[in-house]
C-alpha cells in the first residue's frame, strides 16, 4: 500500500508541475505540501520502503513509478521525507 501512496503523491506532483510552467518550483512546493500534511504514522509507514529502484522484486522496482516523469519526483519525495525523520 506503501508504493500506492508515493505513487499518488507522485502523480499529483507531476500534475501540479504541468499546470503551472511558468512556475519552475511547483512541483518541489507540491512535495513540500503533501509532506507537511502527512500525519507521522503515514510518514513512518513510507520510510520503511526502499529507496525507488533498490529492490529490483518489490514494488518500487520496475514500472511506472521507476522510470520516465515520476521516478525523479518519486525519488524527491523519499529523500525530503527521509530528510524529516
């Protein structure tokens, strides 16, 4: 369930990018938002995933999330989330 979250806050930082390019930091202020609002037992739970790509069998190893647009917001996320802890 996990990867489902940082897959949605990863979706909905890519659109917050695209609706507003004229606003190079968007996206980063997205991230910086969905953080402050997660409640620390969610924040707990995320920081107990591997990093994106770690796992090559789990699932934040092949697909959506680890490649293309969302891989570097998802990547993002996990380090500012760390960043907190």
């Amino acid at each position: 369930m996990g990867a489902h979250a940082l897959g949605a806050a990863g979706y909905a930082t890519y659109a917050a990018g695209l609706s507003a390019q004229q606003q190079p930091d968007a996206a980063s202020r997205e991230i910086g938002w969905q953080l402050a609002h997660a409640t620390e037992p969610v924040k707990t739970a995320l920081r107990k995933l591997p990093p994106l790509g770690e796992n090559q069998s789990g699932p934040l190893g092949r697909g959506l999330l680890a490649s293309g647009a969302l891989a570097p917001i998802i990547r993002e996320l996990q380090s500012r989330l760390n960043e907190d802890a």
